[in-house]
C-alpha cells in the first residue's frame, strides 16, 4: 500500500510517495514563479501551479511500487484564487504576500475594524488576505468579481482540480471570516470589512470530520492516479507542517523556514485569544480540540535569497557559509528584516515597515553584512515566540532553511531553546499525509500517527556562552525598530488607490 501528498508552497511544488510504512520513497519539485506585474504585487498563473502539480504527481506515481490508494493535499495559504461557474480561473491567484490592498487595511487599522475583527476570529489580518483583496477588486476590478463564482485557495483550487469539488477547510477559513470559538462563518465580520456581497462566493465549509472525497475521472486521466482513490482536503501549509513536525499537542512549538517565517504554538483553547493583543493568527489546526497560533512574518526565506543578492553570492547557502565568517556581534551592523513591499504582519502589523542596515563603518566586511541579515532574519523568530508568551520547552524546525547547520545552531542560540530537526525532507507533506491517514482512519488519531511517524533527525542545544550577548542584541534590536517607525511613516505613499 502507497500513499500520495501534495505541498504545493508559494515558490516550490512538492509531491512525495510514501510506503507502507509510511516512509519517504520518491519526492519531486517543480517551481511554482511568483509574478510581480506591478510594484508590491504578487500572483501566480493557476493553471501552471496545476501543471506542475500533474507533472509532480506523474513522475512519483512513475517511481512508486504501487499505485498509491491514498491522496493528501496542502498548500500555501491566504491570498485569493477565484474561479467561476465552471471551476476556470478568472484571473490569476493573488497571493498572501501580495500588498495591493495596502490602501483598505490601512484605513481598517485607523478606524478599528482590525482590532473589531481580532475579538471575533482571533487574527489580526493583512493585506494578502481575501478580505482585504476583494475589497481592494470591488473597487479596482469589478468585472472579476461579477465574474466570479468560488472564493478557494491555493489548496481549495487543488482540491477542486481533482475532485470537481469546490471546498475550504476550517484552517483556511479561520481568518478572516471565521467566528474562532463556533467554527462558523461570521456575519458581523462580512459587515465590517464591506464585503457582504462576497458571502455567496465562499465554498461549503469542510472540518475534521468532512475531508474526503474521491477522484473525479478528469482528474484521473491527467494525473495517471487510480480512478476513485480518496483525496484528502488537509489544513493548509502552516498547520500541515505543525503536524508534520510532531506539534499536535497542547504547548507545542515549531517554526516554518521557508517563504515565510511562521512560529508557531499548539493550543486548546481559541476564546482565550481573543482578549490578547491583537497580533499574529489563530486558526483551526486540524487535529480535533486544537488551535494553532501563529506568528507568520510577511518575509522569511526570500529575505535571505534579497540577501545573498545583495552581497553578489550564487546562493543561501553561500550567505550562510559567508556568515559564518563575520563577526560575533556582526562588527556592529545591523539589520531590520522587513523587506516585503507589503510590509510586516507579525508580531506586529506595520503596512509601511521597511528592512534597514545600520551600524555599517569602513570595518563593516561583507562577512559582517551576511552574518547581520541571518541574524536580524532569526531575531524575528525570538520576536514572534516573545509575543505567543508561551514558555516551550523545544522548538522543530522546518523547511529548507533547517538544512543549514550554521542557521539552525544560531536559531538555538538566539530564542535560548533546543532546536529539533525531524528525519523528513518535506515536514508539509508529512502533515498532510498523517492528516490523511488519521481521515480515512487508517489511524486511529494525530497523538498516535506522529509518534509511530515523526521521526526527529537531530537537535541543537543554545550555547549558554553566548546566551548574555544574543539577549542584548535582542533588546538593541527592539529599541532600533522603534527607532525605525517614525522613518516608516515618512515614507509612507500608500493611499486607497491601487
């Protein structure tokens, strides 16, 4: 018996082919481009994510052993994949690090509805996600909107693409038009953010118990998968990599190294949320009972690619190789790690925040430069786990950055936390795939799934040594983004417009 999962994440396609056991047999990439036709802009052609998605899935299915009787599928979250009447595109996705919508989130900000919105669905909401999308497209493209019949997802569109059927699953709903503590869509939260007319394009609701559904003949015939076989609608990528990476209990602590940085707590209870301050996100896990708060940062593993750029180096892996040649304290140079155009959603929400160097002297060596970016990049982590006020005892790292030895000891040292490692090379898949496994009950639960499929391949303990020095390059840290905000708002150009 084989098993499928598809991550379809911003950048990357993943597919993995699993054994009976449950172990990684074939895994395939294709890359997934991120179009920026204007300034702040992000979207990707829906049909060449489904594309690669076929091609991914033939090539595993090729290598298996087997044809696989199981099918999971996850995906990159937010953003806004609108289909019409009869499942095609109508334009192409507009994703979650897209800041078009500046204009509407910043006035939402001014006059209360995001703080409004946070009492009810529990995440304070930005300018990638539907809400703020539709929004900005009722006002600058209203032909795609009459045009329009399916509000999905990235994974959403997948699920429609092999079953024919148009779905969201509670994680995805969640923010921003979930009631959090009923799992129910919220009417007040349509109201106030002006997009009552977009009720009807939200697709019928899936939770735990409403996952499965079979492959439609289409789907069959493209992707070379076995008529009927069940697909899995799993919760999107940040909570599919959670489970994944082992986070299925209360207290559980991982963080995401890819696209975005999303640090991440496991918790029982939503309502408790709600009276917080409003930042960071608070969706529906996936595993029954369980809620994920979230902390993902607007940018992450794109800010070290900007990096490695900027120094002239081939690649991240040069950055890290350079950085581990500067200086302790980085020679004095700094760096702010908010380089999106959309700005920064958390720990904070700040549309204008902008990433900054400072500190540079004649001394300043490029050493000294790289070593600054992968370190300003990891203060963001002990940022977002500072403001979840949760006291973990472990932090699992995933995604590609935690291929980096040099990265994943300076994470360590910097958040003062062992760091694990799990033995899988695609956590999201493996999320997925144990999703699945729990849906068609071929497990009886996620705490028994991920202790029979978890694996962890090695860990890394902070270095007490350095543990004084990193705290007070935290605090000089937090003191230089204040110092940073006034800046900010100078040049602050965004207006309502597009």
């Amino acid at each position: 018996m084989t098993s499928l999962a598809i991550d379809a994440g911003t950048t990357t396609v993943k597919v993995v082919g699993y054994g009976p056991d449950g172990s990684e047999l074939t895994v395939s990439h294709r890359p997934a481009r991120v179009l920026r036709p204007r300034p702040g802009w992000a979207e990707q052609d829906m049909d060449h994510v489904w594309e690669a998605v076929v091609s991914a899935v033939r090539e595993v299915v090729a290598a298996l052993p087997e044809p696989p009787d199981l099918v999971a599928v996850t995906g990159q979250g937010d953003g806004a994949w609108l289909v019409d009447d009869r499942g095609r595109p109508t334009g192409p996705a507009v994703l979650w690090n897209d800041g078009r919508a500046t204009g509407p989130v910043s006035r939402w900000e001014r006059d209360g509805t995001l703080e409004q919105a946070f009492r009810i669905c529990g995440s304070r909401l930005s300018t990638g996600m539907p809400n703020a999308v539709l929004n900005w497209m009722r006002e600058h493209d209203p032909d795609r909107t009459r045009r329009s019949r399916h509000l999905l997802t990235c994974g959403g569109w997948l699920f429609l693409k092999l079953t024919g059927e148009a779905a969201v699953d509670e994680s995805e709903a969640s923010a921003p038009f979930l009631d959090i503590e009923q799992r129910a869509w919220s009417e007040t939260l349509f109201e106030l953010y002006g997009v009552e007319w977009a009720r009807d394009l939200l697709p019928p609701l899936r939770d735990d118990d409403h996952r499965v559904t079979g492959l439609s003949d289409t789907a069959t015939a493209e992707t070379g998968l076995p008529a009927g076989v069940p697909v899995v609608l799993a919760p999107y990528d940040i909570c599919s990599t959670a489970i994944g990476s082992g986070a299925v209990s209360t207290g559980r602590a991982c963080t995401v190294l890819g696209t975005t940085l999303s640090t991440e707590i496991v918790t029982d209870s939503a309502g408790c949320v709600l009276t917080d301050e409003p930042v960071g996100i608070t969706v529906a896990l996936g595993v029954p009972g369980h809620y994920l708060r979230a902390f993902p940062t607007m940018s992450g593993g794109d800010m070290l690619h900007w990096g490695a750029r900027l120094l002239g180096l081939a690649s991240v892996t040069d950055l890290m190789t350079l950085a581990g040649r500067g200086a302790e304290n980085t020679a004095g140079v700094r760096f702010m790690p908010y380089v999106s155009s959309a700005g920064e959603r958390a720990p904070f929400f700040d549309p204008d925040a902008r990433g900054s160097l400072s500190g540079l002297s004649l001394d300043s060596g490029r050493e000294d430069v790289a070593r600054a970016v992968v370190e300003g990049v990891t203060m963001a982590i002990r940022d977002c786990l500072a403001a979840s006020a949760a006291a973990p005892e472990l932090l699992t790292l995933s995604g590609g950055g935690a291929r980096s030895a040099y990265w994943t000891q300076l994470i360590a040292d910097v958040v003062g936390l062992p760091v694990a490692i799990p033995a899988d090379t695609e956590t999201g898949a493996r999320g997925a795939w144990l999703t699945g496994m729990v849906a068609t009950g071929r497990e009886p639960d996620f705490p028994t799934a991920a202790a029979r499929h978890v694996r962890i391949a090695s860990t890394c303990e902070p270095d007490p040594a350095k543990g004084r020095d990193v705290s007070d390059r935290y605090a000089e840290f937090l003191r230089l983004r204040e110092l940073h905000r006034p800046i900010w708002a100078l040049g602050n150009g965004h207006g309502d417009g597009a």
